[in-house]
C-alpha cells in the first residue's frame, strides 16, 4: 500500500520511512507530495499542532486520492508561554531560527521546553488515524551539533547530555517526538490494516525486566521474530515485575525503557512498549496480553519469553486466562536448556491445551545478573549496544565504571592529537604512582585519563562550559583561562563519565594544587609534571622524589611551577601559594619543629 506523505521537507521524509519500516510496516512505501505528482502548499491555518496535522493530510489525500500521512510539530517554551508553537517555522520570519530563539532567551534563566508531534493519517473512505508525541528538554545557551534540521542544534536533551542535533538518527527516532508519535501511529496503523485486510496478524510480545537489556536479549528478539513469522513485536520492559523484585540500585521504569528503545532500536517489526512502565504498580502479563489483544482482534498473539521465565509460566497471574489467549513460545538461554524446556513444554500442552513454541538460537551466553557485575568492575561493553553502554556510563547506572579502553578512546577524540602521547604517559606514571602509594590505580588511570580533556578549547570554550556547569572562575582564571580548564575538565568528566568525586576532585585540583590534598589529587598533579614525555631541568629530581617523598615532590613541583609563572611576569594562582604553605607547615608540625 502506497502512503503520501505531506510534507517536502526530505529530512523529515527520510525520518518517517525509517520510522515505519522499523515498527513492522515495510509493505507500506511512503512517497513525497510531488512524487504522487500533487502540488504542495496548504496553509497551516490551524490554531494547534492536531488541527494542522489534520488539514495537510486532508488536502493531499483530496489531491492524491491515496491515504495520507502529514505532521505538524513544534517547540514550546515554557518562558515563552508555549511559543513559537504551531509558528515554529515562521517565528524568525525567515532568519536563522536558531540565533532568533537565543536571542529571545537572552536573559532568562528557565529554559525548559518541549518538542510536540502531532500526526495524522487520512484515507481516501474518511477513516483517520491520529498519533502524538513529546519530547521535554531544555534550550541551549549556543548552537551545539551538525545533524538534525530546524531548532535541534539548541534542544538539549538532559537525559543524554547532547543536543538534538548531536544525536544520530538512530538515537534521535528513539527519544523524538516525532518518533513516538510515528510509533503510535504505527501500532495503530497495524491495527487498522490487519483488521481490514488480512485479519490474521501474528504479534509477539516479549516482557521481561531488561535490567539492563543487551545483545542476547536483541539476538532472541530477532529469532524470534523471524522463526515465528511475526507482522509485530512489542517488546515491554516490565515497570514492577511480579516475579522477581529487581535488584536495588536498578534503574527506574522510564530509564530501562529508555535503555530498551535504544538497545531495540532498528529492529525491523519491534517496537518497545511503555504499557508496562506507564501503567504503574505490578506488571501483570495478564492486563498486558489482554490490552494488546484488544487492540488487534483476530492476531495470534505470541508470548515469548527466555527459559527461566518459561519455566514458571503456570504460577503466574491468571495462567489460565492468558494460556487460553496466546501461544508460548521459548528459546534457550544457555547452552543445555533443551530438556528441561521441552518437558515443562510438553506439561503445558497436556495441562492448557496450547502447544508452545520452542525457538532454537544461539544464545548469547550472559544474564543480566552477570552484566551488572560486569559492569561495576569496569567491563560488561560487550554485551551491550554502543548507545547502551553510554546512556548507563554516563548515568552512572548500575554502578557502572567505564572500561578504561573505551574512555580512553573517548577521551583522546577530545584531544589536540599532540596532547595524546602526553596523557599517554601521565596514565603510565599514575598508574605507577598509585602502586608505589597504595592508591586506587582505577581511579589514578581515570583522573589521568580525563585530566586533560578540555584543554584544546580557548577561553570562548572554557567560559561557555563555565556556564554550562555552573562553575565560577575567579578573577585570575578569567584572566588565564587555560587555568580553567582542570574545572571545566572535572565538570565534564562528571557530566559525561560519571566519574567519582575523588576523580572529579584530583582533575578540578592538577594545575593549580591547593591546601590539603588527599593522595590522590597529589599523584595526579605530580604524574603530569613528571610522566616521560616531560622534559626540563628538574626533572630527574622530581622524578625521584615522587617515589621516595610524596609530599617533597608536590613541594618541589609547587616551587618549580610558582618560579616559572613569577619569573614570566605572571601572578602564581593564591591556590599553588596555598597549597604550598600547607605541605610546608604539615612538615614542620610533623618534624616536631
Ligand atoms: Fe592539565
Ligand atoms: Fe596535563
């Protein structure tokens, strides 16, 4: 069936094609206003996003006599009382929409906002189908990112620390308001196509806790979805699972759902449901089989679900009920499942009268148990789709510790490539450090690692993130903004890595020292005075010291550096000073002087 959409912005057209090929309509081509050879151009007269949405659709399916799909979206801004709206597009009057709405936020502080999507489908016989979505974030204070069109590079996303236009396309349909709009009509489009064409629809539905969902889960999604022959697969991440509590310190319903639609994101047919998660209180299968089979009568709705659980199927709610409604269907974990799923298979079939799907895959050998264990100890990246892994890091999710491989490719990509070899060594020689004093040589990596990691931005850059952060810089930083950036170092190393406060501490801490640093701080400020690309007169001293007298070392580093600043005309920061006269008089009492 051959769908227009009505818009000519191609960028929007890709997004939608995208969108409804990956939630189980591939048999639907969706061509452009001018390739069904009608012309564009309705005016958005409409006084909502509903209305507008409705109006386009009405007219070119008036003018195509096919089924027609048209958006109307926007951005609201809560400071602007909901403007620009339904006048998103024109509210620059043809000016960069952008640099018009900074311009207008110039001076106010709250910027919370939301991008809203309202869709609606028109058929040639007066059926309409209509969807809507949201998308809350807040406004930017500049232009961040390359991708997305219209007011995307200043729509911050909190949840993902990126603006709208950073995010790939991927990413974007996952949490966009146009994708949960276009979701939604999708279901609903199923529905209606399967009821009036073929009536005989196979559905999966695929719950679990996904605590956190990783490749094996998205491996048997897809055997599933092809072994079975499924038109649709709702994947539901539970809110409260009945059967087993989850484990504390688990994310919430809103965050395993937002790590589900990014770990299912691109598969063909799925779709990730919030039924389970929206509903609130225990997750019943029962209350989701029965909606989901209300909403496509006449499908054969398929329960697929992993051994363990399948193993425990007839204790659940309302067994009864939902073995009389839908089809089993179970694939093995682990290697040697087999015989056990057959024979509890075999007792279903004699018990309830359905015959249960066994699928056959192989299985990615992992639990979700095991992967939060993973991950806590700083592994786990395998077994987790790139945005997955990122979205728990940067959360700081599970307890999560970044791999260190992984940070520092991350890391090194916000570098000048000349500072690499540098951060390099200053990792070696805190790693070593953190040996000789018996510090955390996790952490000493990780501090060493990110030490750097805004040190390429000039002082526009550094006084933005300042901004961004809430950091103040005193008079001299702003003088010598290259002085920020171990500030601006510690709040991004915060932001994007999650990283502990001691780590955050012994960043924010390596240029300038101060007063009574813990150990930590003083490895991370001498190994990047000392690591082996560093070369200067003292530095064979230093070097010695730093393995033999800590606190020596930090002294002689201070007085090295406050020398070096003095003798160039330069005021040395009052912290060095500080720090300085701490580790001295520290000395002194200890010396019993
Ligand atoms: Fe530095
Ligand atoms: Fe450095």
């Amino acid at each position: 069936m051959t769908f227009v959409l009505a818009t000519e912005n191609s960028g929007k057209l890709a997004e939608i094609r995208d969108i409804l090929t990956a939630s189980g309509l591939p048999e639907l081509s969706v061509v452009s206003l001018a390739e069904a050879g009608a012309a564009g151009g309705v005016e958005e007269t409409g006084a909502t996003f509903r209305e507008n949405a409705l109006l386009k659709a009405r007219a070119a399916c008036g003018a195509t006599g096919l089924p027609s799909i048209a958006d109307d979206s926007g951005l609201c801004v809560d400071a602007l009382g909901g403007a620009p709206g339904v006048y998103s597009k024109r509210y620059a009057g043809g000016g960069d929409m952008c640099d018009f709405l900074l311009e207008k936020l110039k001076n106010t502080e709250h910027r919370d906002a939301k991008f809203v999507s309202s869709i609606a489908c028109v058929f040639p016989n007066g059926d309409v189908i209509e969807a809507a979505g949201e998308c809350p974030g807040e406004i930017l204070r500049s232009k961040r990112g390359a991708g997305g069109f219209g007011y995307d590079p200043v729509f911050h996303i909190p949840a993902l620390g990126r603006s709208m236009a950073e995010l790939t396309s991927g990413e974007k349909n996952a949490v966009s308001h146009r994708g949960a709009a276009l979701r939604e009509l999708a279901a609903k489009l199923r529905a209606y196509l399967g009821v009036k064409s073929c009536g005989a629809l196979k559905i999966g539905v695929y719950g679990g806790s996904f605590n956190p969902p990783h490749i094996g889960h998205r491996a048997f999604a897809g055997a599933a979805l092809t072994r079975l022959g499924l038109d649709a697969m709702y994947i539901v991440p539970a809110g409260d699972p009945p059967h087993k509590p989850l484990p504390s310190g688990s994310p919430g319903a809103a965050e395993r759902l937002r790590l589900a639609r990014l770990a299912f994101d691109g598969l063909e047919r799925a779709e990730v449901s919030d039924c389970e998660t929206a509903r609130g209180g225990v997750s019943y299968t029962s209350d989701t089989v029965r909606r989901l089979t209300g909403e496509h009568p006449g499908a054969s709705v398929y329960l697929i679900t992993g051994a363990d659980m399948f193993l425990t199927l007839r204790d659940w709610k309302d067994a009864d009920r939902i073995l009389e409604t839908v089809i089993p269907a179970v694939g093995a974990r682990r290697i040697g499942d087999g015989p056990e799923i057959r024979k509890a298979a075999d007792a279903i079939a004699r018990d309830f009268g359905v015959t249960p799907e066994i699928i056959e895959f192989e299985p990615v050998d992992v639990s979700s148990s095991q992967l939060r264990d993973a991950l806590m100890d700083g592994g786990g990246r395998e077994y987790l789709a790139e945005s997955v892994y990122e979205c728990i890091i940067r959360g700081g999710l599970y307890g999560a510790r970044p791999e260190l491989g992984w940070l520092r490719e991350r890391a090194y990509a916000m570098l000048d490539g000349g500072r690499v070899a540098h951060v390099e060594g200053c990792e070696l020689e805190a790693a070593r450090l953190a040996a000789r004093w018996g510090e955390d040589e996790r952490s000493a990596r990780e501090a060493a690692i990110l030490h750097d990691v805004t040190k390429r931005l000039g002082a526009d850059g550094q006084l933005e993130l300042c901004e961004r952060y809430g950091i103040r810089a005193d008079e001299l930083e702003r003088e010598s903004a290259k002085l920020l950036h171990s500030k601006t170092g510690a709040a991004v190393a915060r932001a994007e890595f999650h990283v502990s406060d001691a780590v955050y501490n012994a960043i924010m801490w390596h240029t300038t020292g101060k007063a009574d640093m813990t150990m930590l701080e003083k490895l991370i400020y001498i190994a990047d005075y000392i690591e082996p690309t560093r070369d200067f007169d003292e530095a064979a001293r230093l070097r010695d010291l730093a393995y033999t007298d800590i606190d020596a070392a930090v002294i002689y580093g201070l007085e090295i550096s406050i020398a070096d600043i003095t003798s160039r005309g330069v005021t040395p920061h009052p912290r060095s000073l500080e720090a300085l006269k701490f580790l001295r008089t520290s000395r002194r009492v200890r010396r019993g002087e």
